[in-house]
C-alpha cells in the first residue's frame, strides 16, 4: 500500500526538477547555468512549500550559489584526517569556491535511515488512523430499515 503523502505533485516537480539538472550537465558540460537555474528553482519550491528533502539530495547542492555538485565537473572532492583517526569529505564547488565538510565513518548512519525512526514513522501513522477513526461526534447516523432499540 503506498504511503499518503502531502505535496505529492510538489515531490514529483521537485524530483523532476533534480532529474533535468543531471540530465543537463550529463550532456552538456558547459551548461551549467541551465542546471543552476533547475537547482535554485527546486530550492525556491521547497522553501516555499516549507518541505523537508532527503540529506543525500541536500548533500548534492552549492548553498551559495544553487549549483549541482557533481565531482571532477563543478566540484572537487577530496578526503582529509583530521583529529586522530577521523576521516571527512570535503567537496568544494568550483564555480564560488564554498566547501562542504562531510565525518566520513563508515559506521555512520542517518537518523532517517535507522530502524527506530521508522518505528516511530509507523507508531505515529497508527495513533493518526485511529484518532481519525474515533473522532468525537462523528458517529455514523443510523442505517435506514435497521433495528433500533430504545431502553
């Protein structure tokens, strides 16, 4: 069964808006004022509609300037050790120099992807299915030829 989802047609323009941004600079290279153009209206949308995006599409923009951040064609990536045996990623965007600093553990994991946020996804869907179906005084009115008792 899918899952109700609120802004449904905004998540398809959103995701369709990502799509045609990697599509752009997947042909060409050079047109990345196209794909910017995609990004910054995919980041107007959101902030519009007040939504939330998934980290790891969060992860793929330029906050300074809505660039797309594709390594080795508007980024640079590289991996640094710092404070003992910590490894981070660090992903520059060519096109106005902001860097992005990523704890690379391979024991990380987000909140989002562990099973107890989708536990508490699930308990919170069960407590809004059954407050909606035992809402107050939204009974059903009686069936018409049905058998009515008075006491």
């Amino acid at each position: 069964m899918a899952q109700h989802l609120k802004d449904r047609e905004a998540y398809q323009r959103l995701n369709f808006l990502y799509q045609a941004a990697h599509c752009v600079l997947s042909q060409n290279p050079e047109n990345v004022e196209l794909a910017r153009f995609y990004c910054f209206t995919q980041k107007t949308i959101t902030r519009r509609l007040v939504l939330r995006q998934d980290p790891s599409v969060k992860r793929t923009f330029c906050k300074k300037c809505c660039s797309l951040l594709v390594p080795g064609l508007t980024a640079t990536t590289r991996q640094k050790r710092l404070r003992g045996k910590n490894r981070f990623t660090v992903i520059k965007c060519i096109l106005c120099g902001q860097c992005k600093t990523f704890l690379n553990n391979p024991d990380h994991s987000l909140w989002v992807d562990r099973d107890e946020a989708q536990q508490e996804l699930q308990k919170e869907q069960n407590q809004l299915k059954s407050s909606q179906n035992t809402k107050p005084g939204c009974s059903r009115p009686p069936t018409p030829g049905a058998a009515q008792t008075t006491q």
